[in-house]
C-alpha cells in the first residue's frame, strides 16, 4: 500500500518491550513501521492534514509514555491503533476546533505510467460507489481489515466490541462490499451484454444510488450472464488503488523531540494525561462516541433524519467522500481529499433535527375595540378597552420534551463469568447505547430507550482467564457514563 511496510506480528511485541524499557531506538522504528498508515488512519478521519498529523504526534507520544501498562505486549498493534483513534475522535469532539479544512496531498506514485493512472482513477470510482451505501461501521472496519492490515481480534480492539461481533461485522462488511462493487462493475461496463441490467443501470453513472445498487445485486443472482462477470471484480485489489495521505515531513523530529528533550518534559506529561484513563489490561479507556453503525442520509440542508438525531449527542460520521479525483459526481459530501475508506464528520455546528415538537406560535389576541360610554359630565366619549372573543379556542402551548441523562452502575466479577448492573434514565427519557468497552470483557444489553427514571440492565462477561491479583474494566455509554467493572482473580489468576 503505497510504500508501507510489510507487517511482521512476531516483532509487535519486540518492539512494544523495547519501546517499555524506555528505548528512543524503538520509537523510531515504531514510527518507521507504523506512522505513515496511521497518519493516513488519522487524515481519514480528521480530514485536515495539521489536525491529523497532532492527533499522530499526541497518539506516538502517550504510547511511549504508557507502553508498559499493556499487560499483553503481543496486542501492540491494535492498542496502538486504539489510542490513534481515542486522539482523532478527542479532536472531533472539540467545540474550539477550527471549522477549516486543509487536505493532505496525496501520496504519489512516481512508478505508475499514464495509463495506470487512468485505471486507478477509474477503479477509485467503483470503490466510491460501493462504498457509498455503507453503513459507517462497516467502511471502518474494511479499511482496518483490508488496507491496514488488522485481524478481527485487533479490530474489536479498536472499536470496543467482542471478537465474535468484529468478525461477524468484518464478514458481513465484506459480502456487502462485494456485491456493491460487482453492481458497480456491471453498471459500468456490463450494459451492452445484458438488456435488463441495461434498464436497471440506465447510464451506468457512478456513483450508483444505494437502491439502484440493491435492485442490480438481485439481478445479477438471477442473470447466469452477470453472474459469471461479476466474477472479475475483487475487494481487496480494488481496495489497494485508493490514495494515501501524505505525512508531513517534520512529524518524525516533533515526535523524537517531545520524546527526549527535557525542556519539552511538561508537554510529554500533558499528552500522557490527557491519554489516560487504562484499564487493567492496559488498554485506553475510550469515552467518546464510536463511528454510528449506520450514516445518515440527507433529507435537505443541514438537518438530519429524526432516528440519526436522536441516536446520539456526539457522533463520528463516516461518510462516502474518501477520494479526490477527476470527474467525480458533484453531490453532497463531506471534505474530498486523499483518504481510507474512514472518513470525516460533518460540521460540528450542523445542528440535528430536533426530536421534540416545533413551539407553534401563540394564538394571536385580537384587536382592541372602543366602546363608546357617555358620562354625565362629558359629551365626549371615552373609549373602554375590550376583547372580542376568538372564534375559535385556542391552541394549547406545546411543551419541549426534556432530554435526560444516564445513570450508570458497577458490578463485580468474581473469578470468571458475568455481573449485571442498572442504567436508568434521569431527568426526562433516554436513548442509550454502549459504545465502548475493555477488549478482555464481551456486553450484553446494548442499548436503546429508556423513559424517565426507567431502567435496564447491563450484563458482562470476563472472557479468557482472570488477572492475578484482580484489576479492572470499564463499559462506556452514550450519552454519557462509563460503568466500572471491578475483577476479583484467585491468585493464581484462574477463572
């Protein structure tokens, strides 16, 4: 992938000891082997290449400052990943973050020819239309499965999940890219062979709309024709044709700089705290929203579906815009620019279609009409203020539902299995999810809503055996709360 290096997993842990036993040498080659796909990892998401390369600078530095806590060295890779991904989502979160945006050039390759060229650019555009009917979840997990080179275990790292959910995602993700891709194929290339498809694809314009797509997927099942072409297509190869950011030169000197110059000692320690909390295997605690399972869809300018908006209070939204290239259709996108399959949020100040009823206007009062009323002492009338009645009664004043909050609970595990505890909504109702929890613990009960002061309970199970001597885990929730998970180990650390 445009010159990042091959990945050995044998020396994941080699490199996480040396880099524990405070090694400057290991840094390097950890930036060596890891910083330019991260870098790309962080542009996707943040899209700005200044952002992207501090959310870098901070993830390298507080994984030289907290390395040792990781209890299993072999996992590196995916808790570096994790704490890359923590940085760019803190950024995202920032109210004070500059609303402009400056991409990253892309990567080149100065080995491709013209002509290569031209059929990058072109598979570039099946990639995008596949891609663009996806849900957010899933173009994340692809390009961490197959662009940067994680397994499903490193993957429910990442994302917080269990190793059964990563790789049921990662095998659903990838069917649904495969279909998607074919449908683009054949829309493209496949009309003359087929008259049907033909009708189904009309121009054969990328990229497909999702319906158009799906409507394409279930011809090509039945068309004995389609079906032996879309046989050419591959997600991975495919894959491999999109850009790559390129990191600024100078992120390896900040790097090394922040790392070993005592005068920079407080800003190491500031990046190191702000990195924390871990948990008891070491792995980063994240609190933040995760990227939603499904991306919303626009209905007009700047609001949101109702069901998007109630989901969550902070979301990462990963859109269909990944890839700057030529004669790619003008819709509505977030910022274009060389990236992963990962890509940015809309602009934090796009407000969210409020659930809650619009306040209708208050009925208007009508106006005033003089009544005249002699006196004896006074020919002149004096005009006494009344009120004609409405014709019709008024329209009650509507109320704003109030939103709640989370209240979230703790359990402990004693030796193995499972604990249960409460979450219950304060304050007014609640739609709630988990949205992050310690990679040795699996969750059950994931969310969903809650009215005011109703509750639900959360189970959670240890898997693989218990720490010697105990520690801790923890649940994270949206919209808030992050529930401790006590563990009480035999000594011997069995279950």
């Amino acid at each position: 992938m445009s010159g990042w290096p091959s990945l050995d997993r044998a020396d994941d842990e080699r490199l996480a000891r040396s880099l524990a036993a405070g090694d400057p040498g290991a840094l390097i080659q950890v930036m060596d082997r890891y910083a330019a796909r991260l870098y790309d990892y962080c542009h996707a998401l943040l899209r700005d290449q200044e952002s992207a390369a501090r959310a870098l600078h901070d993830a390298l530095i507080a994984a030289y400052a907290h390395v040792s806590v990781l209890s299993e060295p072999d996992r590196f890779r995916g808790w570096l990943y994790t704490l890359v991904r923590n940085e760019c989502l803190r950024r995202l979160r920032d109210p004070e973050r500059p609303p402009e945006r400056h991409e990253a050039p892309e990567v080149e390759d100065g080995f491709v020819d013209e002509a290569e060229r031209v059929r990058r650019l072109e598979a570039r555009q099946l990639v995008h239309s596949a891609l663009s009917g996806m849900r957010g979840r899933e173009r994340e997990t692809l390009d961490l499965m197959l662009r940067h080179g994680l397994d499903a275990t490193e993957i429910a790292g990442v994302l917080g999940m269990d190793v059964r959910e990563a790789t049921a995602l990662a095998e659903e993700a990838g069917a649904r890219l495969d279909d998607a891709l074919a449908a683009a194929f054949l829309a493209r290339t496949g009309r003359g062979e087929c008259a049907e498809l033909a009708v189904l694809a009309a121009d054969g314009e990328l990229p497909l709309p999702p319906p158009v797509t799906q409507r394409i997927v279930q011809h090509i099942g039945g068309c004995a024709v389609c079906h032996a072409r879309r046989e050419r297509v591959s997600a991975a190869r495919l894959l491999q044709v999109l850009p790559v950011a390129m990191m600024p030169t100078d992120l390896r000197g900040r790097v090394m700089a922040t790392a070993t110059d005592p005068a920079l000692a407080p800003d190491l320690a500031g990046i190191a705290q702000r990195a924390e909390p871990f948990d008891s295997w070491g792995w980063p605690v994240g609190t933040e929203a995760p990227v939603p399972d499904e991306a919303p869809r626009r209905r007009t300018p700047r609001a949101l579906l109702p069901a998007v908006a109630a989901a969550a209070a902070v979301m990462l939204i990963v859109t269909g815009a990944f890839f700057l290239m030529p004669g790619s259709p003008k819709k509505e996108t977030a910022a274009k620019g060389p990236a992963g399959i990962a890509a940015s949020t809309p602009d934090p100040s796009e407000p969210e279609e409020s659930p809650s009823p619009s306040e209708s206007p208050t009925p208007t009062k009508s106006s005033s009409t003089p009544t005249p009323t002699p006196t004896p002492t006074t020919p002149t009338p004096t005009p006494t203020r009344t009120r004609t009645p409405s014709s019709r009664p008024p329209s009650p004043t509507p109320t704003r539902t109030r939103t709640g909050t989370l209240s979230v609970g703790g359990c402990t595990i004693v030796n193995s299995g499972s604990c249960s505890f409460s979450v219950r909504a304060v304050g007014g109702p609640v739609r709630w999810s988990v949205t992050g929890h310690s990679p040795n613990l699996s969750v059950g009960g994931g969310g969903g809503r809650l009215g005011e002061n109703a509750t639900s309970t959360v189970t959670v199970t240890l898997q693989g055996q218990c720490p010697a001597g105990g520690g801790t885990g923890s649940v994270s929730f949206s919209p808030n709360g992050v529930a401790s998970i006590t563990l009480q180990c035999d000594s011997d650390g069995q279950g």
